[in-house]
C-alpha cells in the first residue's frame, strides 16, 4: 500500500482530495497545523544538564511556583475507584470541584450575585471552553469581537470547530489614537467598537459576541471598571454576548514602575442590570495561569444561560477532563490557608521577576511596554530592528499605514528576526501572532526559572547584536 506524501499546496480542496478527507478537515490541514512548530519548540529545553536546549520565553507558562504544585498534590492526591476510574457523575465537572470553584468566585471575585455551582461547567482548559462557546453561539461565518492585540489562541480556538470569524476591535485606526493606554480607556473602546460593528457589517459577518482578556494579554494590564461597564453597555444596546477571560485574575503584582495602575475587577463585580441581560454574561476561568499549572488542562464557564449551559453540556464529553485531574485542584481551591498564601507568594515572586527582567532590557536597550502589573509576560518593542534605525517614530509600522509591499516586507523581517532568535537558542512570541496593529512588537515570557530567564536574556542579545552587525541585505 503507498502512502500519499505530505502536500506542499495552500488548497484546501486538493488537500481534501488527496488524503480521502472533509472538505473541512482539508482546511484545517492546511490552515490550522499551528502545533507542529510549537511541538519543535519543545522537544529539547533548555536545562543546567542540556544547555545546548531552547530556552522557550514564549509562552505563558508560569513555572515559578511548580514546586508548590508538586509537593501540594504528592500530599493530597490519592486514587479512589469509585469516584476516579468511573464515569462518576458524567463530564459537566465533577460537584466537588464546581462547588470549590463557586467558593472560590465567590470569595475571591466579589460578585454582586453569588455564584452557584451549578451554573458552572469544567472542560479541559480555557481552549475548550471558548472552542466550546464559539460553537453554541456562532453560526458559521459569524462573529466575535476581540480587542486588538489579542491572544494568539483565539485564532484557533474560534475557527477550528465552530468556523467563527475573529472580528479585530482596532485602535490605530482611531484619529485620536495616542498609544496603549488608549486600549484600555471607556470613551476610546466606545468609539473602536462602533466601527467594529459596522465595519463587519459592511463585510457581511453577522456579529454575536465580544470577548475580552481582563487582565490582558499579551499587555498585562487590567481593565477599569468604566471601561468594563462601557463594553457591556454596548452588548446589551446590541443584544451581543460578553465573554470576559478572567484567567489571570490573581496574577495581578506590584509594580512601581506602573502609571495609576488598575487593579483586577471581575465582570461578576459590577451592576450590570440596566446595561445586559445577565444571560448574555459569560466568565472564564482555568487552573493553567493563577495556578501554574497548564498541564492539568482544567478551565471553567460561569454562565446564568441555562440554555448555553445546556448546549455545551450536550457535546462536554468530547473535553472531559479526567476526575483524579479535576479533584486534585478542588483539593486546592477548598484548602483556603494553602491557596491564599500560594496566590500571595505567586505574586511577590511575578513582581521579583517582572523587575529582574525589565531591568535587563533596560540594560540591553530593549523598550517595552512598562505600564503592566498582570500577567507572566512583556510586550517588548524591536521595531527597530525591522527599520534598521536607531529610532523608529510612533505608528511608523502601523498596518494601517504601511502600503502592501511595506507590510510585505516587514512581515518578513518579523518573521527572520524571530528565526534568528530561533537559531540562537531562544524563542519569543511575534506580534503578528497576536493580532498587533503595528508589526516589530514581540511577546516575552519571563516565569521560567531564573537561570533560563538569564541565559535566554542573554540569546536575545548576542541575536539583536548579530542584527545590527549585519543588517537584513
């Protein structure tokens, strides 16, 4: 029997036809195979034992307070028959874990309504949830609002299944657009997503949500409250659903550094009742960020929608998280002295972090965006690497002004600078990833170990050195 190679094309129909597949799974073949880069990244790490390893600062995993993990569920974690290797109560969550997590929201999150266990549903990460929202929202070809920049996740977890389209909430665009903070402020958002709305109007796509990340990523920064109840506002005047990721609640630092800065407020805070009915209110949540803990691959949805609650639980077995998994967090979650002081030391040590690391790059002559409490990474500014100058004017990259042979070309240049990191050893996130409205921006992750922080620190340098040597000829 032969086997078909892999294609190199960009049709979808060919690849459909070539490997006896759907239409759609043609497509994914072809447009969605974002994994396969990210598994290279990860097949050898840098460690003190294989220091020939990559040194991965583009993700957000948090592995400052693995340590705790670990001996917390080596204690606390036995096998039960009965309750870890049967079906149990079925795949909505298991009670125990639904319950510790409404304990949780409620003592954690100040909601104005308490939060009830069974409005909630645990599938396998934050991923699944929105994979899973997207599906009982949108019909195919809808769409959802996301403010730009934006995770780089939602750009498979909104397409892949439910064939969602990403409505970009765009600021540049914006005469009165004067920087970052304009990202967060109520009267800009206000105006951003009028012309969002209409703009996809204008494209056909019928808008059904917006979805923002409170605190933000890749920014790190936490939206006020004003700007919370402005986009609500405009959910409710629309009849649109609002998703608020809050999967970076409780890592939330002090920076001294940060102008006024905004400390963490869940949507479930705030009176919404003359702005959206409170079934159009969706919360995330996961153990992946606050907790450190990404491999257990456990999120949660909050909502008051019976309906969607009931949609999604129709297809939940097919992100069933594993019982033993679900429970060890619940163990957690309901040991109120642990978690407190877990989530308090998990801060002091983003905080020691966050400063180690901006104080290199300031060392290093790296800008970056340095108004941020929240989060385990930096959105740092290479621009002018792309440019070749030592200085590059503001929105000088800007998409919105830049000719298609520019955007070619600089696109290009991200993507080289990226390989080169690559090369050297060490991986950064581009901006082009996660939706940037001006191209030379990049993701750095800083929560790995502080000798891998240093020594990928330290591969960032000799790379932007090797760039300005030698230019992009």
């Amino acid at each position: 029997m032969s086997s078909v190679p892999l294609l190199k094309t960009t049709s979808a129909k060919d690849a459909a036809s070539s490997f006896h597949i759907a239409d759609r799974a043609g497509h994914n073949f072809v447009h969605m195979r974002q994994w396969e880069g990210f598994e290279k990244s990860l097949a050898n790490p840098w460690t003190p034992d294989t220091p020939d390893g990559l040194v991965n600062l583009g993700v957000a995993e948090n592995a400052l307070m693995h340590r705790e993990v670990v001996e917390f569920m080596a204690k606390n974690t036995a096998v039960n028959p009965i309750s870890h290797l049967t079906y149990g109560s079925g795949p909505k969550g298991s009670p125990r874990l639904r319950q510790a997590l409404a304990s949780f929201l409620n003592s954690g999150f100040q909601p104005r309504e308490p939060v009830r266990g069974e409005d909630i549903l645990v599938l396998t990460g934050v991923t699944s949830v929105v994979d899973n929202l997207a599906w009982a929202i949108l019909n195919e070809g809808e769409g959802i609002i996301i403010p730009q920049p934006f995770y780089s996740g939602f750009s498979v977890d909104i397409p892949t299944r439910a064939h969602g389209v990403i409505v970009p909430l765009e600021f540049q665009k914006l005469k009165e657009y004067s920087g970052f903070d304009d990202v967060f402020d109520p009267v800009m958002n206000a105006k951003a997503l009028e012309a969002a709305l209409e703009g996809a109007k204008d494209k056909g796509i019928k808008v059904r949500a917006v979805l923002v990340t409170n605190p933000h990523n890749p920014l790190g920064r936490c939206y006020p409250a004003e700007t919370l109840l402005e986009i609500a506002s405009f959910c409710g005047r629309h009849g649109l659903h609002l998703i608020s990721d809050e999967i970076y609640a409780k890592s939330v630092f002090q920076n001294p550094k940060a102008r006024s800065p905004v400390p963490f407020v869940s949507i479930l805070s705030l009176d919404l009742a003359d702005r959206i009915d409170s079934q159009l209110v969706h919360v995330l949540y996961g153990a992946s960020k606050d907790f450190c803990a990404n491999g257990l691959r456990l999120g949660m949805l909050y909502s008051r929608n019976q309906g969607l609650q009931a949609a999604i639980a129709s297809t939940s077995m097919l992100a069933w998280p594993p019982y033993l998994i679900q429970e060890a967090w619940a163990a957690m979650l309901e040991d109120e002295a642990f978690t407190s002081n877990f989530l308090e030391t998990n801060q002091k040590r983003l905080a020691e972090q966050y400063a180690f690391t901006t104080q290199r790059l300031d060392e290093f002559g790296i800008p970056h965006h340095d108004n941020t409490n929240a989060g385990m990474f930096i959105w740092i500014d290479l621009r002018r690497y792309l440019t070749g100058k030592a200085e590059v004017a503001p929105g000088e990259l800007s998409l919105h002004g830049l000719s298609e042979e520019e955007k070619a070309k600089y696109r290009h240049r991200e993507s080289e600078l990226g390989r080169r990191l690559f090369e050297n050893g060490v991986n950064i996130a581009l901006g082009t990833w996660f939706a940037t409205e001006e191209l030379g921006w990049f993701r750095l992750g800083y929560t790995v170990s502080r000798e891998a922080l240093e020594t990928g620190l330290e591969r960032i340098r000799k790379t932007l050195r090797e760039v300005e040597e030698s230019g992009w000829a």
